[in-house]
DNA sequence: GCATTAATATGAT
DNA sequence: ATCATATTAATGC
C-alpha cells in the first residue's frame, strides 16, 4: 500500500482548518466593516439556538464575541459537532442563497452576534465586490472541514479521530510551553466526543490512554501536548 | 472495536 | 450541598 507521496509527504494530512474555528476575516478586515456596518448586533444566551437543522436561512451571523457551534442530530438524540465558532468566525453561511441549513447553531455561552441578512449581503456584494470573498474565505473553512471529517468519520478509528482533532486544536490554538503545546480552550469530554464523533466513556478512554503512554497531559479541562511526533505518528 | 447503560467518583460553584 | 463532568464496569452488536 502507498503511504507516502514521491516527494515524502504523508497522505491524508491535509491541514487547512479544523473543526474549532477562531478567525476566517484575515486580510479582509475593511471588507468586514463594510458587510457589518448595517447588520445588528444581538446578545444571546448560552444555549440560545440561532437557526435550525433543515430551516431555511434568510441571514447568516458573524460572532464577534463568545462560542456557537454547529450541531447535527438526529430523531433518537444523537448529535454530532460539526464545528465550534469563537470570535471572528462567520455562521450560517452555507444556507446562503434558497439553501437551509444542514446544521443547528447553537451558543455555547453568551455571545455577541452580528445578524446579516442575505439580502444585505448581496445589494453589500454589489457595491464593494470584495465583500465576497471575505464570505468565500469562510466558506473554503467550512468545505475543508467537511472533508476533514469525512475522512476521519470513512477511514479512521477512535485513537486516530482522537489524535487528529489534538493535532487539529494544537495548529488552531495551542500554545507553546516548555511542557509542550497546551491546548488553550477548556474542552468537556461530551465537547471532544461530540467533535470526533464518538461516545463519551469511548473518548475518557482514549485520552487516559494517551495520558499513560505520555502523549497528553491532562489539567482539570486542559489538555497538554507533550509528544506531537507520537501523536501525529497515530494517524499513519 | 466500539456503543450503550448504569453505577460511582470527582470537581465546580 | 448540589449539579456537572469524568471514570470505570458490564453487556451487546
């Protein structure tokens, strides 16, 4: 079997993104002004739901402060995260257009949120065209993410779904410590089983199996990194 | 190998 | 003290 490319890179090590998503406005920040200057901005509570799986959605949101997240679930209550949103992330975007959403978004504290409507966006669009491509951009997040999951829902097991959102959350927001790469949000186990799509005792064990081979170190809701070449080394 | 359920333990407020 | 979260064990697919 082919593990390798010619030039030595790993297969399915794709990197662009991750299910935690902190800032998609990158050089766009003028354009941003321009798209929010006539949205409103709302406060919600934690557990607010913002728009539902299967509505169709006539405004999408940009979350300038707190968390929302992206869920799926179905009629016996499972759920699935698709994703997590902090601060400078749009959501509800992929119902642009007549689409509905595939996904409910759901505050996981209070939060400010900026409403845009669609029909902003577009007569926005028409007046300052780049205003599309700050929306593209969150978009792509959106694309690389699902495809990420695909493959880790399709190709991997627990330990590896396990191992490759670690390594997803140490590129968004680890950071370096002379203890190694300490995740810097407080994550649940519902939260991580949630994201990689595993039950929660199936997560607990994972991770205190990663723990005793002194991969991770775990404090209180914090997780450490302290052998990224053994953690990576799980998903090939 | 992992989900589900339940029982127990630990921690946060 | 109470509620939320984490751990561990038992059982089944």
């Amino acid at each position: 079997m082919i593990r390798e490319k010619d030039d030595g890179r790993k297969r399915g090590l794709y990197s662009f993104g991750s299910p935690y998503v902190t800032d998609t406005v990158g050089k766009y920040q003028r354009e941003l002004a321009l798209l929010l200057s006539e949205s409103p901005l709302r406060i919600y509570k934690s557990g607010e739901i913002l728009f539902d799986q299967g509505d169709i959605g006539n405004r999408f949101y940009f979350i300038k402060k707190g968390k929302v997240m992206a869920t799926m679930s179905n009629q016996h209550g499972a759920v699935k995260i698709v994703a997590i949103h902090a601060s400078n992330s749009f959501i509800g975007d992929t119902a642009l257009g007549q689409h509905s959403h595939y996904a409910t978004g759901v505050t996981l504290q209070e939060s400010e949120v900026h409403v845009i409507e669609n029909s902003h966006f577009e007569s926005c669009v028409k007046r300052h065209p780049k205003v599309a491509f700050l929306v593209i951009e969150s978009l792509l997040r959106k694309a690389c993410n699902a495809a990420l999951q695909l493959e880790d829902l399709s190709l991997r097991n627990a330990k590896q779904r396990v191992a490759h959102v670690l390594i997803e959350l140490s590129n968004e927001i680890g950071r370096e410590t002379d203890g190694g790469v300490e995740i810097e949000e407080k994550m649940t186990h519902e939260i991580l089983a949630g994201l990689t799509g595993l039950a929660r005792p199936t997560l607990t064990g994972v991770l205190n199996d990663l723990e005793r081979s002194n991969v991770i170190i775990k404090k209180n809701r914090l997780i450490i990194i302290i052998d990224e070449k053994k953690l990576s080394h799980i998903l090939d």
